[in-house]
C-alpha cells in the first residue's frame, strides 16, 4: 500500500484521529492538470482535505468541498468518499507566485482571503446536507478547521501540507485532522494543542520518513492509541464515455445535429481527470436518434 490513511482514536475515545499520506494521489493531479507549484499546494491541501473529510464518511457516500476565493487560483473543487477516492481540479492550474514571507509556497495568495468554503454531503438521503463558512485564512487548513467548528460544531485541529521539488513534480503530500469529542477535559486539549503547535508540516515529516502512525503518535503525545483503519487513497474519478454520452444526449437532437455539421464529431473532456472522450460523426448519429427517442 503506498497512500493510506489511517483512524485512530486516543485519551479513552474523547480525541479521534486521522493522518494520511497523499504524495503519489496528489502527483497524479498534478501530472493530469499539468500544475504548477502554486496550483500544486492549493489543489492538493485541498484534496488532502477532502480525503480526511470523506474517511468520516461511510463508503459509498460521497462529498464535495468548494473552495471560491478572490485570489487567482480561482474556483477549487474536490469530490470524495467514504472509500478513499478522490478527485479535484483548480481553476488556474499555471500558478507560481513568489514565495510568501516564510519562504513557502504562497497559497493564501493563490487562493484569497474573501470568499466562500462550502462542503456539501450526500449521504444518499433526498436532500443532501450542504455547510459553508467563510474564507478565513486561504491556507486551506485552517479553512477546515474553521468549516469544521462552526458548520459541523466538532472542535478540530487539521493540517494540510504537499512538498512541491523545483521542477514541479511532488515530493511529498499529507495531513491530519484531530477531533475533541464532547466531554474531553481541559487537560487533554491543552496537551493537544501543544503538540500540534509544537509539531512541523507534516509533508516535512514524510519527506524524514515518518509514516502516518508515527506522525499521529507524536500529535497525539501519547502511545495510547486505538487504531481503528488502516484505509488505502487514491485518485480515481468516475467519468466514462458513456456519462459524457448522456450530456451529449440531453443537448437534444437539434444541438448535435450542430455538432455534426460544424465540427464533424466532438470531444469531451473531464474537469477532473482530463480524460478525452472523442465522438464521430457516427457516434453523434446514433446519439441524435437516442435524443429523439428512436433508439
């Protein structure tokens, strides 16, 4: 297993616990969205986010988390689920600023300090349960923390970190998202809140070696922990030729009858994945029949 994510919880079930390594889900975004340094941090803290979100999750329910701030990256989407999968895009993928005034990867600047962080769940109910909370930092993790005290009232520490090399690729990606259960006593939170503060960015510590386990114990500070779910991540999205078909479909016959005249075919492709669907003119045909209901 090379990305996982582990659950655990500590001090007698009062502080549950996540960590996760990300680097080679967040490498394959990058590879697929072509990004650059900036994008790379902002879409993959993001993503890291999201894959401890959904580890909450029961397997087939599924979440998407909208990060919309006034900064150039632009829109931010990721979708994940209960399963470890993930998937996500940002809207200006091309993005190297300067570094900030830690000499780290800019990403408030990307991202923005006015705006919107929306989670929305579907849990396979008729309503899907939708929370936003504003932008309060743009370095994502604290967004997270932030959605998670005010939207989901569960007091959080999340951290959210990818280690980008200088010619772009990923060197290291990961996080952790500690949760103080009702009833926790003051002494347990202080002893948390040390640590974390106390601890560095965890894409560092993957780049010494440490494994998730080992990170969570020294956030925890102690041994004393129940591990629940060694749980493997990846990036996956679920689009085909036959989702895009159905899109094409509902254009009605009219619209691909247009497509078939000026353009001779078409070609879909996926925000999330960058995959390439191609359609013929045949393939159009057989699709403007399905759309007037002659299949």
């Amino acid at each position: 297993m090379s990305d996982y994510l582990v659950k655990s919880l500590a001090y007698d079930g009062f502080v549950r616990a996540y960590a996760v390594d990300a680097t080679a889900t967040i490498a394959e975004a990058q590879r697929r969205h072509e990004l650059w340094n900036t994008s790379s941090a902002a879409l993959g803290r993001t993503m890291i986010g999201g894959l401890m979100l959904g580890a909450t999750l029961k397997g087939d329910d599924k979440l998407t988390v909208k990060v919309l701030g006034d900064g150039p990256a632009g829109a931010i989407v990721v979708d994940s689920n209960g399963r470890g999968d993930v998937k996500g895009y940002i809207q200006n993928p091309h993005l190297s600023l300067p570094l900030n005034s830690q000499g780290k990867l800019d990403v408030r600047g990307a991202v923005g300090t006015q705006g919107n962080f929306t989670v929305i769940k579907d849990l396979g109910l008729k309503e899907p349960f939708s929370g936003q909370t504003p932008i309060v930092s743009g370095e994502i993790g604290e967004d997270f923390t932030y959605y998670l005290a005010v939207s989901e009232q569960v007091p959080s520490a999340v951290g959210v970190s990818v280690l980008v090399n200088t010619d772009d690729t990923i060197k290291t990606a990961g996080g952790f998202m500690i949760q103080i259960m009702p009833g926790a006593s003051d002494e347990v939170i202080d002893k948390i809140e040390q640590q974390v503060t106390q601890t560095a960015r965890i894409s560092s510590l993957l780049d010494e070696g440490k494994t998730p386990e080992e990170i969570l114990t020294g956030l925890l500070g102690t041994t004393e922990i129940d591990w629940l779910e060694k749980m493997p991540v990846q990036f996956k999205c679920d689009c085909s030729k036959e989702k895009f078909a159905e899109a094409i479909i509902a254009l009605g016959a009219e619209e691909i009858q247009t497509l078939i005249d000026e353009n001779h075919g078409a070609e879909a492709v996926c925000t999330f994945c960058n995959n390439k669907y191609e359609y013929s003119e045949a393939d159009l045909a057989a699709l403007k029949q399905e759309a007037l209901g002659e299949s």
